[in-house]
C-alpha cells in the first residue's frame, strides 16, 4: 500500500522537550499508515548537542520519518522570524517538487502562513494546528500592540488561515465559540478539539500509600506573568492550618532564590524546590498529593492547555484551579477530578482547600484522575483524532481534484 505524504511543519524544535511530547509522540504513532516529512526549528543550543541529534535520527529513520532541521532564529526578532519564513516557504517548494505529498499539517501560526502562500501556486491543503490564540497571548504578553502594523497584517493573515485552511484544530472546546464569533463565516464543522496530550507509558501505574504526608505542589514554570504567584504562595501558607504537617514542592526551572525568598515572605514552614528533566516527571512528581494550577485568565487563555495538568492527572493527582483557563475548570467539575477556586480571596481560598480535604477522603479519587487523563490527553487518543482528520483532508483533495479533472474533460 502506497503511503501518502505528509509535509508536516513546525516551529518548535522536537529536540525542546515540548516538540518530543506534542510532535513525536503523534508521529511515531502515525508512522505506519502515512509518510511523514517534518521540517522543524530547532534552537543551536539544542541542536549542538549531537548525542541527541543522532538519537532522534535514529528514531526517525526507524519510523520512516524524514526529518529536516532548521536552525531558529530569534534576534532581532521581525527580521529573524521573517528569513525563518523566507526559508520555510522555499523548503515547501524544493519538497513538493520532489515528493508527491497530499496535504500540510502545520503546527502554529508561522508555519500556516508560509503553507497558505506556497497554496496559492501549489493548491496543496493545509491544516492548521493552531495550538492557541497567539496574537492575544502576543498582546496580553506586551509583546505586540493592537494598534501596530504587525497585529493587523498577522490579523490579515490570520482571518484567511481560519478561511482557506481544510481544517482546524484547537487545544480547548472554550476557544471555539470565541472564534466563529470573531469569523462569522467559519463553520463549526471544520473544527476539531485536540488538548495538549501526553505519553502515558511514560506514567507507571503506581498505588499511592492512603498514610503518606500531605504534599501540596505544583511544577513547570511559576515566575511568569501567566502565572498568579501570588495566589500560590496565599493558598500554601493558608494550607497549613488545614492540613496538618503538610509539605510543598514545587518542581520548577524558575530561580530558586527569588521562590525560596518568597516562601519565607509568606512564611511556609516545609518548602523543597527543584528542577526535574522530562525522564523523571513522574518519579518527581508521584508523592504530590495535589497540584496546584493558578494561571491567568483572560481572551488569549481561552485558546490554553496545560501540559501540566494531563501529567499530574496521569499520576492520579487532583488539581487546584482556577476559571478561565481554555476547559481546565469545566474538565475537573466533569470529572470530579479536583477542586475550582472562585477567586483569590482568603474566604474562597479556604473554603477551595476544605473542598479538596474532603475530596481525597474519597478513595476513588485517584482511579478518577487516571481514567480523565486516559479518555482525554492520551497520545493515543490524540493521534486517532489526527488520523480522523488526516482521512477528511485527504478524501477532500481527492474530490477536489476529481472535479478539476472533470470540468477539463
């Protein structure tokens, strides 16, 4: 059987710790019914490192992947991204020359625009991962003004991405609504909803022991302005007079000193902080007894799903969180899988953690966080929802050409 081809690009490196989960992890498993060619960024740093360069050749070449890095470019950052562009756009063309491939698989806003252009001659399909609302993660990141010519010409480009791709796909169910109102003309139809998923072979089903100590935590990055800092450390100090003898740990990249002075400002008792490479999330992160996950709200998050969340409920570990955050809040209440925290006052705080006290007196609360991670941020279940779309893409393009073929005639 003759495989089709897949150009698939990206703008994020499978050498970051985010292309091995989000990228790799779909691809390999993919591999045997179609043929994948991936063009990724990676940065020179990673990309140094040949031990790994090889090892991911090899498991390339072992799915028959064929992989073609580029190196990222970052600064000065318009004309950086642009070459990065310049050259993505003339890899599409050398590649579709070479190749007969079917369709696109484009993750993010960068590799879309150069697939919506090169489309323009070619007429090759495209599917546009979206990941998130970019330019309102731009704006709320004061990276990008509503009112500059970049915003409104990746706005432009934006709107006909929505348009002329063959489908979309969105991490949350809460951005949906949001953008067929902001794209009247969009159709439900062409959307499909698949979150950030992780490897759950990589989480050994482990029985957490019901008199361990009471370790609250959380991990990934915290020193960020989409991260309410402040609301972690109110909740951990508060914690103390609910849970006797509890500990935090906090599993992080982030400057030790400036989270160690804070604790010490709000005065936590216990506190460990460290960092953990992605091979040992699991070990690190397995005594926690629940995580908290406190981020920012607004338009851009809507379009958010953290990593995070799908790897402490592959652990059994319920979640702390707040409202506004793409479905985290609507996912715990459906599957009773933590606690939702109104708001930031000291009264919701306390009463959220009262809540969570008495949700891990239930023994089931585990099984329940490991059955939501199963049905709804599996690799496995990820890569049947691609496979789902590749099917569409490709049974439309064979339409398409049909009908080409038949006006000719």
């Amino acid at each position: 059987m003759n495989k089709k081809v897949v150009l698939y690009l990206s703008y994020t490196g499978i050498l970051e710790p985010l292309g091995k989960s989000q990228i790799l992890a779909y691809l390999t498993r993919l591999s045997s019914s179609y043929r994948f060619i991936l063009i990724t960024f990676e940065k020179k740093d990673d990309f140094d490192d040949k031990m790994q360069v090889d090892k991911l050749k090899v498991l390339c070449d072992e799915h028959n992947i064929i992989w073609k890095p580029r190196i990222y470019h970052k600064k000065p950052r318009l004309l950086a991204t642009s070459w990065d562009l310049t050259n993505l756009i003339s890899d599409i063309y050398k590649l579709n020359n070479k190749y007969n491939i079917s369709f696109m698989h484009c993750r993010s806003y960068i590799p879309s625009i150069a697939a919506y252009l090169v489309g323009k001659v070619t007429k090759l399909p495209f599917i546009f991962d979206m990941r998130a609302l970019w330019l309102e993660e731009m704006v709320d990141a004061e990276r990008l003004k509503k009112d500059s010519i970049i915003y409104k010409v990746l706005k432009f480009f934006e709107r006909k991405l929505f348009n002329d791709s063959a489908a979309i796909v969105s991490l949350t169910n809460a951005a949906v609504p949001y953008i067929l109102n902001q794209n009247p003309k969009l159709s439900k139809g062409k959307f499909s909803v698949i979150p950030t998923c992780v490897d759950l072979t990589r989480f050994k089903d482990n029985v957490k022991e019901s008199n361990q100590d009471i370790v609250i935590g959380t991990m990934g990055t915290i020193i960020s302005g989409w991260y309410h800092v402040d609301w972690l450390f109110e909740t951990l100090k508060l914690s103390e007079n609910i849970f006797e003898n509890s500990k935090v740990k906090l599993i992080t990249k982030d400057d030790q000193c400036f989270l160690y002075g804070l604790a010490k400002e709000y005065s936590i008792r216990e506190i460990e902080i460290k960092s953990s490479n992605p091979e040992d999330i699991q070990s690190n992160i397995n005594d926690i007894t629940f995580a908290i996950l406190y981020f920012t709200s607004g338009i851009s998050k809507i379009g958010s799903a953290p990593t995070r969340m799908a790897e402490f409920l592959a652990c059994g570990i319920p979640i702390l969180g707040n409202e506004g955050v793409g479905d985290m809040a609507n996912l715990i209440k459906q599957y009773n899988i933590g606690v939702v925290v109104k708001n930031s006052s000291e009264q919701a705080l306390i009463t959220a953690l009262y809540e969570m006290k008495n949700l891990l007196a239930d023994p089931d609360y585990s099984r329940r966080c490991k059955q939501a991670a199963l049905d709804l941020f599996s690799a496995d279940v990820g890569a049947k929802k691609y496979n789902k779309i590749y099917q569409r893409v490709s049974n439309e393009k064979n339409i398409n050409v049909y009908q080409v073929f038949k006006d000719g005639c």
